[in-house]
C-alpha cells in the first residue's frame, strides 16, 4: 500500500524530474563544468548588481552560459491556487540559543555561518537538511506576482553527505516593513553587532526563528528549482517561499541600506517551463 500522500508524491516527482532532466543534460559533463565554472569564477571573484564592467551580464560560471542554464533563480512567482496536501516543513533547533560562526565580509551582503550542531529543517519525501548559513538580499530577489518585497532572507540548507540529487534547499523568507517581533529585533542588533565582522567565532547566540514567521511549522510556502543567486550561479537548489512575511522596523532596514548601500538583488529570470509548487 502506498502511503504517502499524492500531493507529496507529485511533489517528490517534480523534483525527481528536475533532477533526471538536469542530471541528463549534464550527465557526464556536470562535476567537470561545475570545477570549470568553479575555476572561472575563482579568476573574477568581483561581481556587481549594476550594469558596469562587473556587472549581471558579466558574471561567470552558469549565469550567463546559455548551453547550461536550465532553471536560474530568482523568478517572479505566480499567484497559484494552494493545495494544502503539500508537505508541511519542519523546522528544528530554530528556538535554541545558537552561537554563529564566522561573519563573511564581502562587498555585497550580510552573511552568517551557523555552527557544528546547527537548526536544521525536515521535508517530508526530501528528507532532513542542515542550516548552513544565511543572508539577505535588499530587495527580495523573489517576486510574488509581480511584487517585490523591501528585503529577504536566505536561510541556505544542506543535506549531510549528499552528493547527487536535491543537497540543498533555500528557505526564503520575504521581509516587509512595519513593526517588528521583540524577537526579530533581539536577531537584528545582535547581527548587526557583528559588523565589520569580529575577529573570533562565537559572541552572542541568537534565536534563529527570530527571523522566521510565527506560522513557520506549518507554513504556506511556493516552491520551485532553482539555482545560486551569485556567481557561479549553479542548479539543483529548491527553493521554498514562505508565503508569511516576517518585519523590520524603518530603522531597522535603513541598517542594512547603509552597511550595504547598493541593492543586491539578482534579476528575474525566465520560468523556462518550471512548475512553481503552492501550499
Ligand atoms: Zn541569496
């Protein structure tokens, strides 16, 4: 007797036929052009949101390599009908004191390594994966019919060991502006304590679901393949959507305008007959 769900099924279809289709595009080819773009991307590690000479249509890698691109990210979402039989996202450890690793300083974005025992998420059908790092993007670079929000953040997951298949998903989570949790803004000061980024791991811990919505164990959420929104911009990530957005004060989005003051986000690219799941 088969049961799981045939929401879930279909589900773990489409990824399975996203992952066929790109595994038979790029079969033999895949770990040898992923070292090449890896390769080429290592000689222009300068990118840039603009159109100047480090900019979108510049970047190295898959992005602008029409032989290999298949599924790139961000989209515009389409407003769909939801199927509430889609499986639900469990999210672990998010409510735990959670020390941060290292702090990337680079040009282009605030981003945080989570450590050893970091939260993780669980996908009915994909399986368990691990918090890996996050960042945010200012704007989103996912539009929801055609809106894009003031900010979002990517809480980038991957799957232990896994080599082939779906080994990374990305929880987006769109941010807008109004008043925020106690919670998001405890997140918020400590995040931004780290910057320009101290010299040791550690400091003061966070309680990641301060960046999450309340609704997140049993969130709505858009799903879809999709790739690196940054250079060398590689496939076979999902992405899910939640659909709650979380807030951030006036202030406290001015914080990040002014640490990064131009805007970083990829431009939308094409569905190219992609599915986009609804729940
Ligand atoms: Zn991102």
């Amino acid at each position: 007797m088969d049961l799981v769900p045939p929401a879930i099924r279909r589900l773990s279809r489409l990824f399975l036929l996203v992952s066929l289709s790109l595994a038979a595009s790029a079969q033999t080819t895949a770990p040898a052009m992923n070292a090449k773009a890896a390769a080429e991307c290592d000689k222009h590690p300068l990118y840039a949101y603009d159109n100047g000479p480090n900019g979108q249509s510049t970047w190295c890698g898959v992005c602008n390599n029409s032989a290999e691109r298949h599924f790139q990210a961000p989209i515009n979402i389409p407003e769909g009908k939801p199927n509430p039989a889609l499986p639900a996202i469990r999210f672990t450890g998010y409510n735990q004191p959670t020390p941060l690793k290292t702090t990337l300083e680079n040009p282009n974005n605030l981003k945080l390594y989570t450590p050893v025992r970091p939260p993780s998420i669980e996908i009915y059908g994909l399986g368990k994966y691990d918090l890996e790092e996050f960042h945010f993007h200012r704007p989103s670079e996912e539009a929801v019919n055609n809106h894009r929000y003031p900010m979002v953040i990517h809480l980038v997951h991957k799957k232990a060991g896994c080599v082939t298949g779906q080994c990374a998903v990305v929880i987006s989570v769109l941010v807008e502006q109004g008043q925020p949790t106690a919670k998001t803004s405890a997140v918020l000061k400590v995040l931004f304590e780290r910057f320009p980024p101290p010299a040791a791991d550690g400091g003061t811990p966070i309680e990641i679901d301060g960046l999450l919505p309340a609704d997140h164990q049993n969130a709505g959420y858009y799903s879809f393949p999709g790739s690196l929104t940054t250079p060398p911009c590689t496939e076979g990530i999902t992405f899910f959507v939640l659909k709650t957005p979380i807030k951030f004060s006036p202030a406290e989005i001015e914080e990040f305008a002014r640490r990064y003051p131009l805007p970083n986000a990829r431009d939308i690219q094409e569905l190219n007959g992609r599915t986009v799941e609804n729940r």
